[in-house]
C-alpha cells in the first residue's frame, strides 16, 4: 500500500464532510470543468446528518484534495440484497493524485466499514477516466462480484445497447477485517 512520504502525512488531514466545506469543493470541480454542483454536496450533507452515507474529505496544506462517500444501503441491487455497504463517489484533485492521498481516503473508509461489515462494495466506470480507480482497486483486493455489467441499477444483457457514460459500471467487492477481529 502506497502512504504519503512522512513531510506530506503532516500535511494531511481527513475528516466528515461540513456545510462550511460546500463552496470549495463545487469550485475547484469547476474549476476543472466538471459538473459537480453544490447541491451534490449539499445532499451529501444532509445524508451524512441522517446517517445514510459517511463523506470524508481530505485537506492538504488545509486545501481541498478529494473526498470519498460510503453509503450504508447500496443501490445496487444485488450489494442492497446482501446489505454491503458501498463506496461511492470517490475522487481526488488531478493535482493531489499519486501522492497517497487517495490510499489514505480508501484506508479510512474501509476501517469505517469494517467497524459494521466484513465486506465492501465499490462500483467502477468502465471508460479510460476510470482506469486508475480500475487498477487502484485491484491493487486494494478487490474483485468482481461476477454479475456482470450494470447500466444505472439494471444489469445489461448480451446484445443490449447502452451509453458509455458514468452509469455503465461494474461492481466489486472486498473482504474486510472487522474490528477486534
């Protein structure tokens, strides 16, 4: 597992998601021309605050680097079946990537999970802007769930036609030790 060089662990600091955070985090998306809107986060928090879903962020020199959500009851239907918790929505600044940032935001979330199940559920995109997220998660100990591809919450058949977009994914799982255990 890659961690942060000891000078940038000092650096760091990860923690819950608050509504003074908002602003930033919607800016620096904007900033690279994606749509994460304010609003995303904003239900984010509210979520957080009804215990459906954890956000951790991530603070270098006290900027925003990344964040990463865990929702407790997965949309995934075959992840909601089997009540596995879900990572969902995990990303880090181009400019903070290969730094260990996102290892230590992965680490914090799997311990969070850990501490109420013994596996993790993770959905992948399937284009080239997922390719790091696809090899991190090898690396991590992740594997298909062997159900195949998903379109949103349906399983797409053979010979079925679907976009190549942010919904077309496919999930993955991870065993985990539970705390003390």
């Amino acid at each position: 597992m890659k961690t942060l060089p000891e000078p940038l662990a000092d650096h760091l600091i990860i923690r819950l998601l608050t509504g003074q955070d908002i602003s930033s985090i919607a800016d620096a998306f904007t900033a690279l021309g994606w749509h994460k809107p304010a609003s995303q986060y904003e239900q984010y928090l509210a979520e957080q605050q009804t215990g459906a879903r954890v956000v951790l962020i991530a603070l270098f020199n006290h900027d925003f680097a990344g964040y990463v959500t865990i929702v407790w009851h997965s949309h995934y239907p075959p992840f909601a079946a089997a009540q596995i918790p879900e990572i969902v929505d995990f990303n880090v600044l181009p400019r903070y990537r290969q730094r260990g940032i996102g290892s230590r935001l992965m680490d914090e979330a799997e311990g969070r999970i850990a501490e109420r199940s013994s596996v993790v559920g993770i959905g992948v995109g399937l284009y080239r802007d997922y390719g790091a997220a696809q090899r991190m998660y090898i690396k991590r100990g992740y594997i298909p769930d062997g159900r195949g591809v998903y379109y949103d919450t349906e399983q797409v058949q053979p010979g079925q036609r679907v976009p190549v977009d942010d919904s077309l994914a496919l999930f993955f799982t991870k065993e985990l030790r539970k705390a003390g255990g």
